[in-house]
C-alpha cells in the first residue's frame, strides 16, 4: 500500500518532513499531507506502537485484533519489554528510538499508538502527524499546553484519524450518563464535583543523592527524551512511578482527570475552561501535591443554567456529599463524578452506571443501557475511512486542556488564574510559564 510519503513520490525521512513543514509556514502556508487509507486500497492498516508494555500494551493488544490490522513496527526503550512484544506480534520491525523507527519504517507505516509516559506523548505524536501519520494516543494527550495545542492543529491541518485513549468513554456506564443528561434527567446543570479516593504512590519525596545502575535492557537517555536530564534511580521513575514527577507525569489529576471529565464535556459540550481556582497545597519543585482540590469555571453551554463549574479533589481530601442529595443510607464511590441539575442529581461511580436522585430518594425511571463500543476498533475502522472516532482530537485536546490548566494551578494555590485559551496564557505571567516546559537540547517538538 503507498503510504504518505511515496504518494509524495520519494522517500520522506522525518527530519525532512519537520523542515518542510517549518518551510511552509515560514511562507506562510501549510503543507498538508493527504492521510493515507488501507480501505481505498484493499489492504491492511498497517500499525506502529510506540510503548509496548502496561497500558500501552494492552492498547497495542486490541488495537491488533481490530480488522484488517496489521502491526508492522514496534518500539520501546526497555529491551524486554520489545522482546516480549515481537513475540507476540511476529514480523514487525523493532526499534528503541521512536525517530529511527519514523525515519527507517515511515513509509510501511500508517497509524501509530502512542502509549509510553506522559512526558513523551506529544513528542511521539506530533513527529508521526507530521508525517502524516493517524494517530491514538493514551490520555492526557500531552504534558504540556503548547504540546497540546500543536497536536489540536497539526489533526485538523492534515485531516487525521485520531483518538484519545480513555476508553472508558466508550464504555456503557459512561455512554448512559451522557445519553441521560443529554435528554434532561435532572434538567439544566448547575455544577459538578469529580474525585479520586486517594493519590499516586511516591516512594520518594526527591531524587536520591546518589543513583542506581541502569539496567543494561533499558536505554535511560531515550526514556527521558525531551525531560532534562537526571540519573536513574531504581524504582522511581520507570516502569510506574513516574506519573508523581512532574518531569514526567501530571499526578492524579493528569492521571484520571481525563476519565472523569469525559462524560460531563461530552454531555455538556464543555470548551476550554476559563478559570481555575486551587484551595490545595502546592506542588513540590520535583513532585505533584498528593492532595489537591481545584475548581475550573466553564463559559455556559445550551445545557447548564449559566457559568459552569467542576470542582476536583483527590487524596485526603473529600469531595462535599452535601450536593449530591443522596438518601441517608447511600455514600458516595470511592471514585467518581456527581452532576447537579435543576431537577435531581446524578451519580456516576468510574466504570458503573449513575445513579439519579432527588432530596434523598431515588429518581423513579429506568436507567437503560446506551450500550458498549470497542474504543480501539473504532480508531482502526476510522483509519480505513470506516466511521469516525468519538475521542477525537478537536474534542480530547478541551478535556486535556482542562487537565493541564488545574494542573499549574497547583502551583498557585489560593489565587483565582483566568485562562484565555485562545492565547494560551493565564493573567499571571508566572503562571503563563507553565504553558511550556523546559526541554533537554535537541529534543523540542516541531512548532511547539
């Protein structure tokens, strides 16, 4: 199947391709580059992941049993884990460095998954798109809101397939919750609360003093790509903890904020928020607080009665029950979301279906099933110009920007941050400087 870069009919190296894109709008235009798709030609999706163990394992294992999917290229920084996965998926290429799989395999490459620590996704996924490449990409999109803003813009300049990985939003719990709001089960909303009983694990309140032997199966450099440089410790930052370091991670909030948002945008067609409030402690200068308790404001929307408001919490401390007019002997979940409308209240735990209330008792009604469907299928289907995916990036980049914007928040706690999204600053310009992040020589993103 010709891929972007032989329609273009020559070999486009990635190095290429960024400065022809940083050509053309040095001149004032965009270069597009048509996406390509397996269906119009008869032929199989040809997939790359990025990150093959843990979560983006899982993502690489049912994205491969979609139909007409073939996974050509694999890459990771940990030599077992790329071992692991070439087992399982015989005949695809194997790289540790997701440029020389981008340079030497483009062209046999038509989406890529991108599933490795937050700090890397919008590296990965705005050098694939540049090329032309569809892609999915685990939540929160990215780690930064300039990293973010060029993945929104680089999706719609090329006209890519691409999808957000919070799967749950494909889930019928959440898929109900948004149907039934949608139809005005508790009429206008007025506000909501969304919560996380606890916090991330931190095994470590800074970086040790003195640092541990890389293991010889794992490339240290290539996992910090664009993060300042830092010597490894065991058990710190790779495999699991690193979503607590702020090089790496966005803490809880970044964590599962993206989950639990989902169904209040979806529902309320939520933008960009347009202020932000944290009551929290601060962040430390190396760690994510572990508690935290923020508030984003949201312009009105046709289905809220008026300026709209999510209220954050996680760790030791609670979301406030008071709202949720819950019946005496009812509690909230350990995790979740509830809505408050003008005519009741939904509760919707994290992968259960909601529950209504009035004053204390249940709402009477059914609470029927919207259904499942397969998040990742619906990606590949899309790349062969079968459907649309429902976590696209002109949707998925609002709920990431509110994730990202209460996220430097906690840097300011006790100050009330207006956000101009448009612009893509805060009204304190200490706090504007979260925007970007600091990146390690020769690894800033193309047009961040």
């Amino acid at each position: 199947m010709a891929s972007t870069a032989r329609s273009l009919g020559t070999h486009v190296s990635r190095r290429q391709a960024l400065k022809a894109g940083a050509a053309a709008l040095a001149a004032g235009r965009v270069l597009r580059v048509r996406p390509t798709s397996a269906r119009e030609l008869g032929e199989k999706l040809r997939v790359a992941a990025v990150g093959v163990a843990n979560k983006g394992g899982d993502d690489l294992a049912n994205v491969a049993t979609a139909k007409d999917v073939r996974i050509v290229a694999l890459c990771d920084v940990d030599a077992n884990y790329l071992g692991a996965a070439a087992q399982r998926h015989q005949g695809a290429r194997r790289f540790a460095d997701y440029r020389r799989m981008l340079d030497e395999a483009g062209p046999e490459i038509d989406a890529v998954i991108v599933g490795t620590p937050d700090h890397m996704h919008g590296a990965i996924a705005i050098a694939a798109m540049s090329l032309g490449k569809h892609v999915y990409v685990e939540k929160p999109l990215a780690h930064n809101l300039a990293e973010l803003r060029r993945m929104a813009t680089l999706a719609a300049e090329k006209n890519l397939v691409t999808q957000m990985g919070t799967q749950i939003h494909s889930d019928q719990s959440y898929r109900t919750a948004v149907e039934m709001l949608r139809q005005g089960t508790i009429g206008k909303i007025r506000e909501a609360h969304s919560w996380i009983g606890g916090s991330l694990s931190r095994p470590a309140t800074a970086p040790p003093e003195q640092p541990s032997p890389v293991p010889p199966t794992l490339d240290w450099d290539l996992w910090q790509g664009v993060a300042q440089e830092r010597p490894y410790a065991e058990g710190l930052y790779h495999p699991f903890h690193w979503r607590a370091w702020r090089d790496y991670g966005g803490g809880t909030l970044g964590d599962m904020g993206c989950h639990l948002f989902d169904p209040i945008f979806t529902a309320l067609e939520l933008e960009a928020p347009i202020a932000v409030h944290s009551a929290g402690p601060a962040h430390s200068a190396d760690l994510y607080a572990a508690d935290a308790d923020v508030r984003l404001s949201f312009a009105s929307t046709p289905y809220t009665t008026g300026e709209f408001t999510i209220r954050w919490t996680h760790g030791s401390i609670k979301p406030d029950a008071s709202p949720a007019q819950l019946p005496p002997d009812a509690a909230l979940p350990g995790n979740g979301s509830f809505v408050v409308g003008e005519r009741g209240v939904m509760v919707l735990p994290h992968w259960s279906m909601p529950t209504f209330y009035r004053d204390g008792v249940p709402l009477p009604g059914e609470v029927k099933s919207a259904g499942s469907r397969n998040h990742y299928h619906e990606w590949a289907d899309a790349c062969r110009g079968e459907g649309a995916t429902s976590t696209p990036f002109s949707y998925a980049a609002k709920v990431t920007e509110a994730v990202l914007v209460g996220k430097a928040a906690g840097d300011f706690p006790g100050q009330d941050l207006k956000w101009n999204s448009s612009a893509l600053e805060f009204d304190n310009p200490e706090a504007t400087e979260r925007v970007h992040r600091q990146y390690r020589e020769g690894w800033r993103p193309a047009g961040v």
